[in-house]
C-alpha cells in the first residue's frame, strides 16, 4: 500500500469522497512535469527534483511544493503555493470564488479552507491547478 492510499484510509468517511474528487480534479487539470507524492504528511503536487534539484529551500533534498491536500476534522485544507506568492493568482482566485459559490471564503496566505463537503467549487480548483505551468512556478519561486 502507498503512502497515499494509507493516507485515504484514514480520512474520515464525511471527507473521503470530495477529498478523492479534488485530487481528481487536480490531476485532470494540473499541466505536466508536476509530479504527486506524499509531502509533509499530505498528498502533494510538487516539482520534482529531476526537474528542479534545488529543491524547495525550507527543506533541503525536498521538491518544490505546489499543492497539497490535508483532511481535518472539520474541513480539507487546499495548500497553494502559488496563491502565496503570486498576488495576481490570489486577485484572480478570491474574485472568482464568489462566481462559483454562494459560501464566504475561508483562506489564508496559502490555504483554503472547505468546511461544507457538499459545497466545493471542483471547477474552480480545476481552473486553479491549470493556471501555471511547472517552469511559471519555478521562475515565480526563484524570483519571490
């Protein structure tokens, strides 16, 4: 079993589906060179490090983070590098929110927080994960 699917087993049934339903949203969408693992104990989207060796600074030997997915008690967290450093992402994002959901926006620098099972805007992750290709992630990386 891999260290993902361990990870599934453990989500709690209110969140296993929709959980399962953005990884599949992201990985339709996400454009190529991203690779998903396991990363600091979540599924994660990163750069691998035969593509980008340096590697994500905070970490050394660890690739580069995009997105990443973690199931709490009372919601999943949606990690996105990319709404951290690049505020035209973040603009586009939290303008977009409204169009796709009748719900407030829970989000910090990085995070987005679903705290309704029943209401995740798939299609706006899906837009989301298509809009930066791996070398825009690595430029934005190196430039921040």
């Amino acid at each position: 079993m891999s260290e993902v699917d361990a990870y599934m087993d453990r989500i709690d049934a209110r969140w296993k589906e929709p959980f399962q339903r953005l990884i599949e949203t992201i990985e339709q969408e996400l454009p190529p060179g991203f690779a998903f693992q396991m990363q600091d104990n979540m599924p994660a989207f990163v750069v691998p490090l035969d593509t980008y060796p340096r590697g994500y600074h905070a970490v050394p030997g660890t690739p580069l983070p995009w997105m990443s997915l973690a199931a709490q008690k009372n919601h999943i967290a949606l990690y996105h590098m990319g709404i951290y450093v690049d505020e035209e992402l973040r603009t586009w994002f939290k303008e977009q929110y409204p169009v796709h959901m009748s719900t407030k926006l829970n989000m910090g620098k990085s995070c987005i927080r679903f705290t309704n099972p029943k209401k995740i805007p798939y299609t706006l992750v899906g837009e989301l994960a298509s809009k930066r290709e791996v070398e825009d992630w690595i430029q934005l990386y190196e430039g921040r």
